[in-house]
C-alpha cells in the first residue's frame, strides 16, 4: 500500500442513513473505503418536517468526522463527492480542521495555514424555521467531574434531561447509572483502515474528539427528539496551550467559546430556530467547577474519573481509575485539594501526588514554571498557581514535597497579585444558554 503521507486527494465519498446507522464512507486518492459506522440505538422513525435538518445535520456529520481520516495523509486536495455544502458549512469546517488539528501539526512539525479549502457551492442557508423539538436536554456525559456537576445542577432545577455518551466505557456507564436519569449509549465504530494507515506510517496525533461527538448528537437530537445539547465545557478551554509560529495551538479548541459559538450559529441556520448547542459551565473557570463539585458530587465520588487513560482505544488503562502520573491526574488532585477535606481526597485518588517528588515536572508544567501548559484537557496556569498558593497556606498541606517546594522555590518569583483565588471563582457573563438552564448557574455557583 502506498505510503500515506503521498496521497495527493482526501475524498468524502458518501453518507447514509438506514435503521439507526450512520454510515459515513472516506478515501484517499483511489484506494479502499474507509467505512466508518455510528449507531444510534432503538431509533424511531424520523418526525415528518424534519427531513432537510436531518439531510443537512448528516452531512455535517459526515464532513466533521472526516477529520479523524484526514489526519493521516494530510493531501493537498479536498474532495466532496456528491453535493458541495453552502459556503457557511465550508468556512466553519475550514476553521475546525486548522485549529482542531493545531496540536497534531505542531507535534508533526507541519504547516496546515493555506492547505485546508473545503470546497463549496458558494451559496448561503436559508435560516430555517422551528421542528417543534421537545423540552428537553441532552447532557453529554464524560465520566469526570465536569459533566457530574452539570448533571446535577439540571436536576436540582428540575428539567427534563437525559444522559448521552458515544462509544464504550465501563466507567462512563457506571456514571451513567448513578445520575439516575434516562441513558442514551451511542456507539461510533471507526475504520478499521485507519489503524493500517497508521501502521503504514500514517500521520497521528490529536483530534478535535468534541466537535465529532457534537456533530453526532446534533443528529441524536433530531432522531430521539431533544431541543437542547448542552456540554459541560468551562472557560478554561478556550485558553491557548501555547503560541507558535504566530498561531495559536489549544488541546481543547473544539470545547472552546469560539467553536460553541461557530456551531450553534451554524445549527440557527441550517437545522431548527428551536435547537440549542452550549456549554453549561461555559462561564466558569475550572477552579469553580471543581468547587462546585466537591460540593455537588458525592454521589460520584467513588465512580468517576478524569484521568484519559481511562479512555484510550489501545494501550493499558489504569487499574483504579486514576493513573496518578497524567496532567489530568494532577491537576484534579490540586483543583479539588483546596475545597475537599485532605483525607477525602487522598481516600479517592489513592495516594497523595503532592508529596512525591517524583511529580515534580508534572506539577511544574501545570504551573508553567519552565515548561507550557501540557496538551491535555486542564485549567490554566494562573489557576494552579492560585490553588497552589491557596495550599501553601494551609497546615494540612503546606508541608507536602511539592507543595513545600512551591512556597520555598517558585513563590518568590510569582507577583503575589496575581495569586488570588477569587477572580478564578467568578462567573462570567459569556455563555449560549437558554432561558430553561439558567437557574443552574446559581446551583453551580452555590447560590441556591
């Protein structure tokens, strides 16, 4: 097989849909199909009136998931087989591939600024009118921290909601049976010619898994019957990983406001005037999420898990839902430490990261003291400096390795204004959310 770093062409070949499967079909240049499936269980027949937001909810589907395939030549040339999108589509996936895919070149040593042109047929969308969706909200739910919190806070206002997550994982739905709500386990089955155009010297590397598993629930809401998606993607991810070459690069750019903001646009004028797509923690920084969480979620505290090693498709997993060595694992050990009695903490994770020095370069990433942020799914460095100074003074902590290391070592070198954790406690007024989700901003504030 050819090397695929020499195709010339990426193809979107075609997409279907039939008895609640997606079938979304790829290739390069002239070679094999690559077939990618997605299932949306027990399926009902779709509403008449909902047929051109479906058709146009497919299509993108289609075209955002490309993404994961594109990746791994890289070709000069994009191809669309069949009808071209309208000129709207073609600038939100222009934008989506360059900056989802700003990680994985920069780790590749590529350039993509001026190679990705999705073609179009140069027309605009007709801004369509409402489906008459049902009051209701689908919550993605990840397994961590972040979704606990806005599960609860939806129940705690009392509307209607169901859980949603994509592909299998046992510690997702162990999550899932503890919210108590409705569950909606979606499956993606990814080519299996992907992981032989890896073998053959493919390139790899991060993709924007948010806006592929966004692109799929637009469609779940249409199928299943929901007008409102709302994630639970907070402030902090719309702060750059790092700079290069004067671009931004950001691990987390499809859970940022600028790509929330270019999709629910996108759904006002190609799907329903009635259909949602937001954020519910979109005003908080990850320091009040976990603040939020350490309060809201007790329920979880023996179930979930943000450490990503619990969700990789190869590799070993960890054996007790935290690995203890990722960015994920300590930046949830120093965000919660400081709204979490000690012994609660420690009982979760198992150990205590901030008394081994073996951590050191972890937490000194999390800081960005001599290293940038790490390309993983965490807050900023100004709030693991606020939760790290906020420990430094605290009997319990304070004579932890790092923690120790922290006040001797890095605080001398830190303006002392710029150390407060208030400011990073604070809502802000940036956000998407209907009128039905906002009373959940004062449960997540802790205001009700």
């Amino acid at each position: 097989m050819t090397d695929p770093r020499q195709f010339r062409r990426f193809r979107f070949v075609r997409h279907a849909y039939a008895e609640g499967v997606a079938e979304l079909v790829y290739a390069f240049d002239d070679g094999e199909e690559l077939i990618e499936r997605i299932t949306f269980p027990a399926a009902p027949a779709l509403p008449a009136g909902r047929e051109a937001a479906f058709a146009a909810a497919l299509q993108l589907l289609h075209l955002i998931v490309g993404v994961s395939y594109y990746k791994a030549g890289v070709p000069e040339q994009i191809v669309i087989e069949g009808d071209l999108p309208d000129q709207d589509t073609a600038e939100l996936l222009d934008d989506l591939y360059l900056h989802g895919l700003a990680e994985f070149a920069y780790r590749n040593g590529l350039d993509l600024r001026g190679r990705i042109r999705f073609p179009h047929n140069g027309r605009r969308a007709a801004v369509p009118p409402a489906l008459g969706l049902a009051s209701r909200t689908l919550v993605p739910l990840g397994g961590g921290k972040d979704s606990l919190v806005s599960v609860e806070a939806i129940r705690q206002i009392g509307v209607e909601a169901s859980v949603v997550w994509v592909s299998h994982s046992p510690l997702i739905e162990a999550c899932a049976e503890r919210t108590g709500l409705p569950q909606l386990h979606l499956q993606r089955e990814l080519a299996p010619g992907l992981f032989e155009l890896n073998r053959l010297g493919g390139w790899n590397g991060h993709v924007p898994v948010t806006a592929i598993n966004s692109a799929i629930l637009l469609l779940a809401a249409l199928i299943y019957d929901y007008d409102t998606i709302a994630f639970s993607n907070e402030r902090s991810a719309s702060a750059a990983t790092l700079e290069y070459e004067g671009q931004a690069v950001n691990h987390q750019w499809s859970k940022g406001y600028a790509f929330e903001q270019g999709l629910q646009h996108w759904v006002r004028q190609h799907l329903a005037a009635d259909l949602s797509y937001c954020s519910l923690l979109r005003p908080y920084a990850e320091l009040a999420v976990t603040r939020a969480f350490a309060r809201l979620g007790s329920a979880y505290f023996d179930v979930f898990s943000s450490c990503n090693r619990n969700f990789r498709i190869l590799g070993p997993r960890p054996a007790d839902r935290w690995c203890g060595q990722c960015p994920k694992c300590h930046f949830v050990f120093l965000a919660l430490a400081p709204f979490m009695p000690k012994p609660r903490l420690l009982t979760i994770f198992g150990r205590n990261l901030l008394d081994d020095e073996s951590q050191t370069a972890g937490f000194d990433a999390l800081l960005e003291y001599h290293d940038h942020k790490p390309f993983e799914c965490v807050g900023e460095g100004g709030e693991a400096r606020a939760a790290m100074h906020a420990l430094g003074q605290r009997p319990e902590w304070r004579e932890d390795a790092l923690v120790a290391r922290f006040v001797s070592e890095i605080l001398p070198q830190l303006d002392p204004a710029g150390l407060a954790m208030e400011p990073w406690l604070q809502a802000s007024s940036e956000h998407q959310l209907p009128a039905r989700l906002l009373p959940a901003l004062a449960v997540i504030q802790g205001q009700s």
